[in-house]
C-alpha cells in the first residue's frame, strides 16, 4: 500500500470534493501522489460528466451582474432544485455570471471558454462541479444590454441569494438623469417585466411567427362567427393590434396602476426629472423556459439508485 497520511486524504478531498473512499483508493493507485491522484479523479470525474451529460437539466439558478454602463443575464441548469441550493453551485452561477461582463455577444461558448475567476476556464470549473456535485449542469444562455449614457439596473424576482434566483431580469435606461431617478425607476420597471413576460420592447420587435400564429387563431375564431369575410378580416386585425398592445413592453399596462401604458410611466419619469429617460432594451430570463422536462417515476428512480 501507498504511504500516504490521513491529512494527505483531506487535502485531496478538499481539491476534489471527491468521496473519503475515492481518494483513498486514488492514493493508493498513485504511490500517495496527491497531483497524479488529481488528475486520475479528475478523468474518472470526466467520464462521470460525459455519462451525466444526457440528463435533463431543467432546474437551476439565473444569475444578473452589472458592471458600469453594461448589464448581463446567465442561466445554469442543474438537474434538481437541491444543486441549486447549494452553495458551491450558487457561487459557479454568481462566478460566471460576473466572467460574462467581459463576453461579447451572447455566445454561451464563448463564456465557456472565458477565464474563470481563481484559475482555468468556465468550461473547466463546470466539468469539476459535474464531478464532485454529481448531476448534470449545464450553461445554458447569456444576454447582455448596455447604455451609453444611463443605467442599466438589475432584478431578481423571489431571490435565492444575491443576483441570483428564478426569474432575472435588466433594465436598460438612457438618460442624463442621476441613478436617484433612474434606479427606482428601473427596479418598478423590471418588478414589471418579471410579472408581465413581455414579448418583446415594442410591437416592430413582436417574432413574425408568433405574430403569424397568432393570426391563425383568430382567423380560426373569426371564421366560426359566420360573419361577412370584410368583417371577419377586420376582427382579425383587431385581435393582432389587441395582441401586440398586451405582449410588447411599451404598450403594457403598469402592473402598479394597472391603468398607465409603461411608455408613460417612463415619460411621466423623464417630465418629473427635467431630462430625457428612454427605456432602450431589457431582458428576462425565467428557469428552464422553453426546456422540455422528462416525466420520471420518482419511486422507480429510488429503486434504481439502491440497486446501484
């Protein structure tokens, strides 16, 4: 057997987050070599993510960060709503959320290969949290927005901690107006965003296909009225113009009143300050939206994971 101490074993774990077994039974395969049993966990980690890699990951965390004039959005999925109570896993999510300010574009691999704060890349330091953490995660998108001359003020709806939680949401205002206008402004502007789910900021920026099926149903509603078609064409205009007024920022209603569209809401802020507010872009990324969830057999995964 290798010589090696218990304090060898500890500082090993403490590398690799690795079980008291596996690096033991490293040690003993690398002659009590604590980088060579490193690297052997670290491969067998490797194999371990690879294997994990085809589970859905629809759970997580959305993480916001602003640096100057420039905000940004991450999700990171893991499998279940434990990992993302866990500590290790909310400080990988805050840690490159924070590496993302200095992405360009909205390239998820471009974050993967950036610089990971403490040494090596995002991609590195997402492949030893599949390893020690022992579930798939995955980085999923980024979106970033900046201002020349403003603000951009981050939001997180029902926070799991700082920056981070289900529902992240920025806000972009151009203005010369101080951040005593412009932050409290923003943060009802984003408490908005993140209730509403905006389509997009006006109605030019409403996806055509959306719009299109959209018009399919209400041609559809239209056509079983029986109405003449001149009225029929009418009635569907009239659900298209009814739809992009309810899904397109500017033209939402202000949840806080619900009576003022936001694009007054930000006029009455700019008349109030003295100085132009233009609310240029925003973003909202809400967990696992658009991912498919696998339905599972929760006792059948219980029995399996006995059965080893």
């Amino acid at each position: 057997m290798a010589a090696y101490t218990a304090a060898d074993v500890k500082a090993l774990r403490d590398k690799t987050g690795a079980g008291m077994m596996d690096c033991k039974k490293a040690l003993d395969e690398n002659d009590g070599n604590i980088e060579a049993a490193v690297d052997a966990l670290r491969a067998k980690g490797l194999a371990a993510a690879q294997k994990k890699s085809s589970r859905t990951a629809a759970e997580g965390l959305v993480g916001v960060a602003v640096s100057g004039t420039k905000g940004v959005a991450v999700e990171v999925n893991s499998e279940t709503d434990f990992v993302a109570k866990n500590e290790q896993f909310q400080d990988f999510v805050l840690k490159t959320t924070e590496a993302a300010l200095d992405v360009s574009g909205d390239d998820v691999d471009a974050l993967k290969s950036a610089a990971y704060p403490g040494g090596g890349t995002v991609a590195d330091k997402l492949t030893d949290n599949v390893a020690t953490i022992g579930e798939n995660q995955q980085v999923r998108r980024l979106k970033s927005v900046s201002v020349n001359s403003g603000i951009v003020v981050p939001y997180v709806h029902n926070a799991a901690a700082t920056n981070l939680g289900k529902i992240g949401v920025l806000v972009a205002l151009e203005s010369e107006a101080g951040a005593d206008v412009l932050e409290p402004l923003g943060k009802q502007l984003a408490m908005h965003i993140a209730a509403a789910f905006p389509q997009a900021l006006n109605a030019e920026g409403l996806d055509a296909d959306l719009i299109e099926r959209e018009r399919a149903i209400a041609a559809e509603k239209a056509s079983e009225s029986g109405k003449p078609a001149d009225v029929q064409a009418k009635m569907v205009d009239g659900a298209i113009k009814k739809f992009a007024k309810e899904n397109a920022l500017l033209s939402q209603v202000f949840v806080m009143d619900n009576k003022t569209s936001i694009e007054d809401v930000v006029a009455k802020a700019a008349k109030d300050a003295g100085t132009a507010i233009t609310l240029t872009d925003y973003v909202r990324f809400q967990l696992g939206e658009g991912i498919e969830k696998e339905e599972s057999d929760f006792a059948a995964e219980v029995a399996a994971a006995v059965k080893g």
